[in-house]
C-alpha cells in the first residue's frame, strides 16, 4: 500500500509527540549563522542568522561586539542571504537575498516555497551598517564593492554592471563582452578591474579601465584560464591556466592527471610566465576541495594557493617570481575554508587537526604566515570551529563555533589575550534541549577491500537491551560528518536529525564513506566509484554489517536514510542488500546514473568517441540502483522536491513507477515548490520528522 503525502499547503508535521525527552522542533530550533565577514579597515563584522527561516543579518564591532539586526524580515519563506559582505570603510553593508546558490544550476533564479503569487527576485540590496531600511539596487547576483565603497559591482546576464551603494541611481551595465563572466576583482585603488570571461571550450582574463579604454586580454590562449588576482600595487595579475576543451576522445574510465599550473602577467607590457606547474600524479590534479586552488597574492611577493599533491589539501606559497613551493601546512589534515587577512601576511582557514587524536573528525581555526610554515592552531579542544575571518585592525579573529551539544555561534578571539567571546547565546531558545544531546562517539572498521571506513554513534540512554539501528548516509559526496553541530546548514538538519532519532531510542550510525574529503586524497578520489562502480557502496554494506554485530542492536531493525548521494546509497543499499536492510528513506536520491551523464560519451557530435564509451555506459547502469530493482524487496519511503535543482525530480517519479511495478512497499512525499536544500525550515521539519515517524513505524510499533 502507497501512503502519497502532497503540500499544497504550508504543513508543519513533525513526530513530537513520540519522544519523552524532547522534539525535532525544538532541537532545530537554535539560530544558525553562516556568510560571516569583515571589514577591511576597523573592527566591524556581519553574519547572517537563520531563526527557524527568519534569515537576517546582524552585525557587530568591537571592542565589545555586542550583536544588532540589521534587517527585519520576519517569515519563513525560503529566501537565503548570501554575498554579505562589508564595505573597507564599514559604512555599508551589501547582500544577496533569494536563490538557491548552493544548487548545480538555476541558482540566481526566484525561489518560491511559500507560494506567493508574485515570487521574490534574487536581489542586491545595501544598508547602512549604523542602521536603516534595506534598500534594493539591482536583480542581480554575487556584489562585489568598489576598494573605495562607493559602488557595488556585480553579475546580471552572464555580464558586469554597476550601481551605487546608496541606490542613488539605477544600475547600468559596466561593459559588454562575448561569453559568461564567472570571477572579477577590483584592483587595490579601484582604477582597473580583472576578470575571467568563458567562452565555452576556453577562458580569457581581461582588464577593464574605464568605458573609454578598450578591454585588454591578457596572455589569451587556447586555455582555460580563471581565478584572477591582483598584485598588491596594482602592475601585475596571477591566474590559473587549465587545458582548454578538445583533443581526441581517450578512456573514460581511466583515471588521469587533471593538468594545471600558475601563472602572472605584467599588465603594462603583456609579457606572461608560468611560474608554478602542477606535478603530473593524480595527486597533483587540479584541487576539488572547498575553493578549488584557493589562489591568493600575499604580502613579500608571495603568491599562495591550495594543492592535493602530498595526499592531502595543503597550502603552499611561492615567490611571484617562481621557484620552489614552500609546503605551509605539513602533515595529515585538510584546509579549507581559506582567508586571506588585511594586511595579507596571514592566512587563516579551518582544518581538521590539532593535539586531540579525534580532531581529524572535527574542525578547528588555524593561522599560518604567508612565507614561513609556523602555523598554529588557535582553537584546541573538544569543540569545533570554522570559517574564520580577521578584522581589519589585525586585533581581532572572528569565526564560528559549536560543539556536539551547543548550537553554532558567532564568536571572536583577541588574538593578543587568545580571550574568546561568544556572540548571540541570548538566541537560543529556552526549548533547545542542550543538556539531552549526546556525544557521538568515533568508530572504525573496514571494507572487505581494506578501506577503513569512519563513524559517528549515537547511541540512545537506556530503553531495551536490543535497539532498532539506522545508519545515516551523506551527500555530496566530498563532505564529512563531524562529531558536533556541523558548519553547513543542509548537514545541521542532519545532525538534529540523528539526534533527534537517538532520543527515540535508536542507535544511530553516521558513515563516513570513501568519496567523503578529510581522510586523504586516496580516500576522497578511490578507485572504481560513482558511476565508474559504485566501490563506495562497499562502505555503507560493512556499516550495517558492523551494526548487525553489535550487542546492543536487533540485527532485524537496521534501517538506511541519506540525502542526495546518500539517497543514491540508500537505494543501492535497499536494491542490493535487503536482507540486511529493513527499510530506509531515500530523500531526493539519483537513481539511473545513466540519464544525461553519457549523451555525449556515446553519441558525441562527431565521428569520433572514446574507446571504451559502451563499456563506461555499462557500468554506468551497473552503478545505478535501478538495475537492481528485481531484488529489491524492503520498504522505502522516497521524499523528493519539485524545484530541486541539484537532483532533477524525475530521478524519483522514475524509481517509484519502477518499484510500484515491482510491488515494493512505497511511501512518498513531495514537498511542492522547495529545493534541495529546503529553504523553509518548516519543511525541514515536515522532512525529517516525517522520517523519524517512518522508522518508528517500522521498527518501534505493532
């Protein structure tokens, strides 16, 4: 029997009632900050904070830091801030409010979770940082402000354009060129402006003076050539150079090299040198971690950026003028999260290291010079801390911190007195049940291929002696599950999520599965993954066989849920494994890795395809959990947005029509006009308290 679960309305349904120690509400009821950010000169900073989907901003300077919203918009209905940023004199306060940015596509296009009639437009809009009512400049995405904080500049249609800060008048556009422009930056004294322009099977770095100049490109060849940056006095511009589009077709699914090097340009005379080039390992590939290279020019003449090349993302800096690349971060952790101060002698990132050997599974702020490898861990201990940001007067770090009980908070650190201060405790609600949370604790075991695969438990107080289980899957799949609050908003929910199951009563096991960063190049880029074998799958498998062997779990009551390619391993595990998984939910999973993966691998528009194209599609669908419905015989509850724009929906409707054929026991939900990321909390709630009642259902009632 179906159970269809459609909104057409704003439903607020949760299991709150089931638990005797505390609700899904009310732990996903605690502010969570994120877009934190500083001005350049003084010491001011601006967050913005999500309050049960009221998203504002606050700000705050020091030297007390005392926080003030900014702004008022007081309903939860799905528009997020982002680009906030504060111009380098701290007047003014910039920010992007609608969209989904953190989606494969569409991302500046209207989100309308809450139906109104006349949808929000993504938007630009400014406000005094003393106060004022926001006003809007433009439709628009991604502001940058001028050095001088006089106007904003930012992308609308692919192109440039220009309005000042105060709204004074109408935007207007900057320049024209052909092609979709995807990064720019002002230089130090606002005259000239750089920019990456691409034109499909290449990229160009210009310059752009004044509506009199023509555009000069610089170094132009048959490349991709993004991230520009400027030297500190303006003469000079560092860039990324990557192989443009073409060649002959070779193996897909043969791992290779992915080339790249560093190079700068002397603006006045054109002349162009690489001075850095990738080693040719697959550990030397071009970066996918957070911020890709990171490239950055720092004080001395020293130009820093991020590589993989030593089994882990490191940063490294190297003389503007060539030479050998000075490791800055040795030894077995990521950075991530990488900031660039003021004065650009520092670099301060987050990373998952310090004197406790379980840091590895959190994140801490760490600081490095540009030019000498003495970096330091400024944030020790059992908590976890991210996104940093110095102030513009050097005497200030502000970043964001939680740990496995207190929710994520703004907080700033005197980095003379290292005294810390928490921002904004007096938001957290009365009904936050802190002292209920449990600590996850870390676990190990292996893949019967040898990989160690990592753990969070949580495990419930009391109750019976043999527990239902459900292992929790991420997405991504380059993320990391920690053991506290997490620093992404998606993966907050998440975490309330396995808290909330716990107090229920189940023992909760969240995997850290190969594809997932934090573990080392060879755990995050495996062999025979994703669609070229699903080798990751092997992971979650010996998860729930670990589980099955504990003495406090009913082996009969293993349940799986995940989001996005967690989705896509539920399903797998629920096709493959069903005798040892009772039934799980599967929430915006894909499902055919075939669909619009290898149109153009095996019907390219020309004579020629790869070699092994019929044989790369084969695994493709052998990766899928599609092909193996006919052994799929445990219940499933599929959830699915219809404006998802980072999974497409009809990889759901496609599974359920399949499964109904089959005589798979199916419940669905779908959650009308929301995203991937449910940009309502209220839907948040809708989505993983409607989950916990299905393992109740399942597992904990006759």
């Amino acid at each position: 029997m179906k159970r269809l679960l459609i909104l057409f309305l704003c439903i607020a349904a949760t299991t709150d009632g089931l638990s005797q120690g505390f609700s899904m509400s009310s732990v996903k009821s605690a502010p969570f900050p994120n877009e934190l950010t500083a001005s350049s000169e003084g010491s001011r900073i601006a967050w913005a904070l999500n309050e049960e989907g009221k998203r504002n901003v606050y700000v705050a300077e020091g030297p007390d830091f005392k926080p003030r919203k900014l702004t008022n918009y007081t309903l939860d209905d799905g528009q997020e801030i982002t680009s906030l940023s504060i111009s380098n004199d701290g007047k003014w306060v910039v920010f992007v409010r609608g969209g989904d940015h953190g989606s494969n596509w569409d991302g500046a296009q209207a989100v309308n979770p809450a139906f109104t009639t006349s949808p929000y437009k993504v938007q630009i809009l400014s406000v005094p940082f003393a106060g004022g009512e926001p006003k809007s400049l433009s439709e628009g995405d991604y502001p940058v402000l001028t050095p001088k904080g006089t106007d904003v500049t930012f992308e609308k249609g692919s192109q440039l354009w220009t309005v000042p800060v105060d709204g004074s008048s109408s935007a207007r556009s900057l320049f024209t060129t052909r092609g979709s422009i995807n990064s720019f930056e002002w230089s130090h004294d606002g005259t000239r402006l750089v920019f990456s322009v691409s034109r499909g099977d290449h990229s160009f770095v210009g310059v752009y003076t004044n509506a009199e100049t023509p555009i000069q490109w610089l170094a132009p060849n048959f490349n991709h050539d993004t991230s520009p940056r400027w030297s500190p006095d303006g003469t000079k511009v560092t860039f990324i150079r990557t192989p443009g589009n073409g060649g002959s077709p070779d193996s897909v699914l043969t791992r290779r090299h992915r080339p790249w090097s560093i190079w700068t340009v002397d603006v006045k005379t054109g002349i162009a040198a690489q001075i850095w080039k990738a080693p040719t390992t697959l550990r030397g590939s071009y970066p996918t971690t957070n911020g890709t290279t990171n490239l950055q020019w720092a004080a001395g003449d020293r130009i820093t950026f991020l590589s993989y090349q030593d089994g882990w993302p490191h940063l490294y800096s190297i003389s503007a003028t060539g030479g050998t690349a000075l490791l800055l971060t040795p030894g077995s952790f990521m950075a991530e999260y990488i900031r660039l101060s003021s004065d650009r002698k520092w670099l301060v990132f987050c990373a998952n290291t310090g004197p406790d050997k379980l840091d590895l599974d959190r994140r801490h702020v760490v600081r490095v010079p540009v030019d000498k490898a003495t970096m330091e861990v400024l944030t020790p201990g059992t908590g976890l801390e991210w996104t940093p940001v110095v102030t513009g007067d050097g005497a200030t770090m502000a970043y964001i911190s939680a740990t496995a009980q207190r929710p994520p908070l703004t907080t700033v650190m005197n980095l003379a007195t290292k005294q810390v201060k928490l921002i904004g405790q007096e938001l957290i609600p009365a009904t936050y049940p802190e002292k209920s949370l449990v600590t996850p604790k870390k676990v190990t075991f292996n893949s019967p291929d040898g990989v160690t695969v990592h753990a969070d438990l949580f495990e419930p107080v009391g109750g019976p002696a043999k527990k239902p289980a459900i292992i929790y899957i991420h997405g991504g799949p380059p993320r990391q599950m920690l053991l506290g609050w997490h620093y992404s908003d998606y993966y907050s929910n998440a975490y309330a999520s396995n808290q909330y199951l716990a107090n229920l009563g189940f023992v909760v096991l969240s995997v850290n599965y190969r594809l997932g960063i934090g573990y080392g190049f060879e755990f995050h880029q495996p062999d025979k993954a994703g669609s070229f074998g699903a080798s990751e799958y092997t992971d979650i498998k010996a998860a729930g066989e670990w589980l099955a062997k504990q003495p406090q779990v009913d082996p009969s009551k293993i349940g799986v849920y995940g989001g996005s390619y967690g989705g896509y391993l539920v399903a797998l595990a629920l096709a493959k494994d069903s005798k040892l998984f009772a039934a799980g939910v599967d929430i915006h999973g894909v499902h055919d890795r075939t669909i619009e993966r290898t149109r153009n691998m095996v019907s390219p528009d020309k004579f020629e395809k790869a070699p092994d194209a019929d044989r790369a599609l084969a695994v493709g669908w052998e990766s899928s959990p599609t092909a193996y419905v006919s052994t799929w015989t445990s219940p499933v509850y599929i959830i699915h947005a219809d404006d998802d724009r980072n999974v497409r929906f009809s990889q759901s409707t496609d599974l359920v029509r399949r499964l109904d054929r089959k005589g798979v026991q199916v419940e669905t939900l779908v959650v009308v006009d929301d995203t991937h990321h449910w940009m309502k909390h209220s839907n948040a709630l809708l989505v993983y308290g409607s989950t916990a009642d299905y393992f109740v259902r399942k597992f904990m009632k006759k």
